[in-house]
C-alpha cells in the first residue's frame, strides 16, 4: 500500500546562476552564485571545490567569522572571497 507523499513544497523557479573563478593570493575560488526570490533577496552561493554552500546576504558578509565557519577557510582567505561577495550581491 503506498502512502502519498506529503510536501512542505514543491515548487518550480526560474533562477540566474553565475558561475566564476578566481585566483585569490593562497587559494582558488570556483564558485557558482545562484539568484532566486526564494531566499529573501540573499544569493546560493556554491564552492564547487569544496562542496560547501550558504545561503549569503550582506547582513552574511558582515557577521564575523561567517565565511570563515562555513566555507572552512583562514581569516585571509575568507577576506578575499567577502571582498568578491561584495561586489557580486
């Protein structure tokens, strides 16, 4: 007997990915920067290296420590994809 299936949602968007890579001064960036109305205004943003991803706003940008924690990345590092992030969100 099968039980029909419950959805908190399921719905579909037209979204607008940017896909970019740098070179910061220690470490590479590939990232994919998904824009949808389903965030609150704030952006998917991917690292395709490390498999890790967040759902970033400027009010992100500015918690200290935020990219550090959720991309595992040095305080320098982490300073060179939120100058990046800046310009793009």
């Amino acid at each position: 007997m099968e039980e029909e299936r419950f959805y908190l949602y399921d719905d579909i968007e037209d979204t607008k990915t940017r896909f970019v890579s740098f070179m910061g001064e220690e470490e590479r960036f590939d990232l994919a920067i998904t824009t949808t109305t389903r965030h609150y205004g704030k952006h998917l943003v991917l690292d395709m290296q490390s498999n890790r991803f967040a759902i970033i706003g400027t009010d992100d940008l500015e918690e200290p420590g935020y990219l550090e924690q959720i991309f595992h990345l040095a305080e320098n590092n982490a300073a060179e994809l939120r100058d990046f992030l800046y310009e793009v969100i």
